[in-house]
C-alpha cells in the first residue's frame, strides 16, 4: 500500500505565488479582501495555510467549474431506507 505523501501547510510566501503575486509583501495587504471572499484564515500560531483549505477555496470561486463542490448533498434518509426495507419495497416486493 502506498504512503500517503505529507503536504506541509503553505506559507504566505507560496500562497502568494500561486496567487500571481510576486511576494508574500506585495500578497499581505490584498489578505483581507481576500479573507471576506472566504479565503481560508492562517493558522493563529504557524501563520501557514490549510493546503486543502486554500485548494477548495480556490476552487469554490469557479462553481461552474466544480459543480460537485456546491451540489446539495444526495445521501438519502436512512430512515426513509430502513422504513422502504420493512415494508418489502427494497426489492420491489408486493407490499
């Protein structure tokens, strides 16, 4: 089985080059327009970036994109399942 690959959390410095920006010093003063768009927060004691956090941000600014990321959830009531079960529909029974 293979290892899962651990992916540090990224610093201003990454997170502004994979914005566009040439610095994290030219990046930090567009932080907050960027954070009331939802961008994720720093972490209070590293200042790094969730990377899954800042990917799925920068993802959700393209719903169109990435429709599985803002699709209502399609799980069904189990309740609903257990109820069709006892009542002989689950295989198409008679009921």
């Amino acid at each position: 089985m293979a290892r899962a690959q651990f992916v540090p959390d990224l610093t201003m410095a990454s997170v502004a080059r994979l914005l566009g920006y040439e610095s994290a010093r030219e990046f930090m003063p567009h932080l907050p327009e960027y954070e009331a768009r939802g961008f994720p927060k720093p972490d209070p004691i590293t200042g790094r970036v969730d990377p899954e956090a800042f990917e799925r941000w920068r993802r959700l600014r393209s719903p169109h994109l990435f429709p599985e990321l803002t699709a209502p959830p399609s799980a069904r009531d189990p309740r609903q399942v257990w109820a069709e079960r006892r009542a002989g529909k689950w295989r198409g029974d008679a009921a």
